[in-house]
C-alpha cells in the first residue's frame, strides 16, 4: 500500500512537471514574441524631414519607419523607403524601393537607383551611380569609378576599375576588369579572369581558362586557340618563334612571333641596309598557319610597319637654358624621313626540326611617303603607282625570306 502511494506521487509529479514545461515555453514564446513586436515596432510616414538620424519629423523611433519620402539635412535613417531618399551626408535604409540620393549611402536591399559618392548595398536590383560602390549580389548596373561586387553579378559595371571576386553575367567595361569567371565581355586597357566565357578586348589580357575570344596588344591563357593579338602567351598548346627575315627592300628585321594553334602575332624591329638615311624598321602584324603535315605548312601574314629615322644624342654634363631650347627646337623640326609600308605575305615553310624553321615565299606591298628621297627604297617594278607633290603611293609584288627558332 505504501509503496502503491510512492509511485502514484512519482507518477503525478512527472506529469505536472511536464505541463509546467509547456507552460514555461508558451510564456516564454510570448515575451520573446512581444520584445520582437517591441524591439522592432512598424510604423508609416508617406513624409520624413529631419536633420540627423531622430532629429525629424519621425522622431527617436524614425529607423523603425516606412517612409514615402525621406529629406533628412545629414543623417538620414529609415527601415524602408518605398519611393524617395535625400541625405546630404549619409543614408542607412534596410529595404529601399526607388531612388535614394547621398553622398553616403549603406541599404541591406534596394530595387531602384542608388546616387552618390559611396554607396555600399547588400542586395541590389537596379542602378548604382557615383565614385565608389559596394554590393554583395547586383543585378542591373554599376556605373562609377570603383565598382565592386563581392558574391554575384548579373548585368553591366561600368567604371574606371570593376570588380567581381565570384561570378559575372553580363559586361565589365573601364580601365581595369577583374573577375574570377565571367559568362560576357571585358573591355578595358586592363581584363584580367580566372574562366572566361566570352569575349576579352583590351590592351592587356589575362584569362587562365579560356573559351572565347581574346582581342588585345598582349594576350595571355593557358589554353587559348585563336587569340587576336601582338603578343600571344599560351601556356598549352602555344606557339612562341623568333625569326630573322630579310626582304626585297633589304630590309632586315628581328620579328617575335607567338600564338595558338592557328593564329598568331608578330612584333619586329630591324634595319634598311640600303637607305641612305638610316632608317629603322618598326612592324606588327596577325599570322595563321595552314598546317599541311608535321614538316610542312604554310604561313600568310598582315603586317602594317613603318620605316623612320631615329636620333639620337648623347649629353654630358648639364646644360644651360639655352642649350634645352635649342634641342627642344631640333626635335621640333627634326625630319624622320618616314616611310609606311603595308604587306600581305604568303610564306611556305619548312621545319628542320622541333625548334628551327625556314621560309620564303611572296608579298604584296603597299607604300607611302611625303618625302621624295624615300623614292629610292620604293620598287622599280610596280602593279599601280601614283606620285603628287606631297605623297608618293606604290603597290608593287617583292619577296621574303627567313630562319625562325621555336622556343
């Protein structure tokens, strides 16, 4: 009997436990629901003017507001702004809808338009426009001078550097790109990505995967077949020559080639032994090869080159006023002798082994010049010439010849 009695305590005291448990939990669920409804209260003004932060018209409860409009002479602060935001220092919004204008500006999210100097944004759909911005994921445009996108883009920056550490779809357009991969274009004196899924253009080109386009003076990837460019660095599968040439003009010229598989670039810097004025020889070019076997293939090229003095002088000591000038006024009036020349050429070639090759083959040259002692590199044999006073034209049929070692 008494211990009947134990047990039914035990038992009865279990279950109350239990139930002041629940209890303990659904108060606990109300207070922490009404220190949310407290903490973060909702309130709505279609009009909010104020000077800095609880200076307005909101009061010490203005960043728990949904405003219309928001003038705020510095310091502008609202949850949401659903139309209008002004600030002549700097705007914190959670959730904006429509244009927000400050030099400063800090919105988790916005959809519409962001103005200012710095605007920094969490989640952006719409425009930013100023000097620096900041967005975590962005879809719409960046336009500014430092565009920086930490996560994802879907869009277009637009600025004199734009930044994307994780992924782009879309165009980066300014002085200098930067994404780790990139579904569009780049176009800038500077592109650089780790995959690229596109188009690069520019002066300077870096894609470490690459499938695509490269356009550009320098162009640089691992794995690139068609690159467009001057000089062509190709880690994989990439052709680097540097050929000695000599030409029907007595031209002789160092020329760099390097490339892909199938297209390539050429930069050269030689010598005319024949001119009496010394000139030296500047050109550059796009090449493809036509691979007829391992031995044998044939090369045409596009070069466009020209044919200058250059002086040269050699100071010693300082010189006085005077005497700078005087050199400032030679260079001035210095003549460079200048001579232009465009060439197609279609050259077979012949590979001795892996590294040395040799070719010759036909051309067709264009040239032009102002100065009529030039006429004496011009060809004595010509398919169409037309001499004036102050130009002197000839398209005319020569030939060159070269070794080139691959490397």
């Amino acid at each position: 009997m008494k211990k009947s009695f134990i047990i039914t305590f035990l038992v009865l005291f279990y279950n109350a436990s239990l139930l002041a448990q629940d209890s303990l939990a659904i108060k606990l669920d109300s207070i922490s629901e009404y220190q949310q409804n407290v903490q973060s209260p909702k309130y709505k003004a279609f009009f909010n003017l104020g000077l800095w932060n609880t200076i307005s018209t909101n009061g010490y409860k203005t960043k728990y507001y949904t405003n219309n409009i928001s003038l705020n002479l510095v310091y502008g602060r609202s949850e949401n702004v659903s139309g209008f935001a002004f600030s002549g220092l700097y705007n914190q919004i959670t959730k904006a809808k429509g244009v927000v204008i400050s030099p400063f500006s800090n919105i988790e999210n916005i959809s519409g338009v962001q103005i200012g100097g710095v605007q920094i944004g969490d989640c952006v759909n719409g425009v930013q426009i100023g000097g620096i911005h900041v967005a975590r994921d962005i879809k719409g445009i960046q336009i500014g001078g430092l565009n920086n996108v930490i996560w994802n883009m879907q869009g277009t920056q637009i600025g004199i550097i734009n930044l994307a550490y994780k992924n782009i779809r879309g165009a980066q357009i300014g002085f200098f790109n930067n994404s780790e991969k990139i579904k569009g274009v780049q176009i800038a004196m500077g592109n650089e990505a780790d995959t690229l899924v596109g188009v690069q253009i520019g002066g300077f080109n870096y894609a470490k995967v690459m499938k695509g386009l490269q356009i550009g003076i320098i162009n640089i990837s691992d794995n690139n077949k068609y690159p467009i460019g001057l000089v062509n660095i190709v880690k994989s599968g990439g052709d680097m020559n540097l050929a000695l040439t000599f030409d029907d003009m007595q031209n002789m010229v160092v020329s760099f080639r390097s490339g892909g598989q199938s297209l390539y670039g050429i930069v050269g810097f030689g010598y005319n032994i024949y001119s009496p004025h010394t000139h030296f020889v500047l050109e550059g070019g796009l090449g493809a090869h036509i691979q007829l076997s391992d031995k044998f293939r044939i090369d045409t090229e596009i070069i466009a080159g020209i044919l200058t003095k250059i002086r040269t002088s050699i100071r010693v000591g300082e010189q006085s006023k005077e005497e700078e000038e005087r050199e400032k006024e030679i260079l001035r009036n210095y003549d460079h002798k200048t001579l232009y020349r465009f060439v197609y050429r279609v050259l077979p070639a012949y590979n001795i082994n892996s590294n040395i090759n040799i070719f010759a083959g036909p051309t067709l040259n264009f040239l032009q010049t102002s100065k009529l002692d030039n006429l004496k590199l011009f060809s004595s044999h010509s398919l169409w010439k037309d001499y004036s006073p102050n130009s002197f034209k000839q398209l005319y049929i020569g030939w060159m010849i070269g070794v080139g070692y691959r490397f």
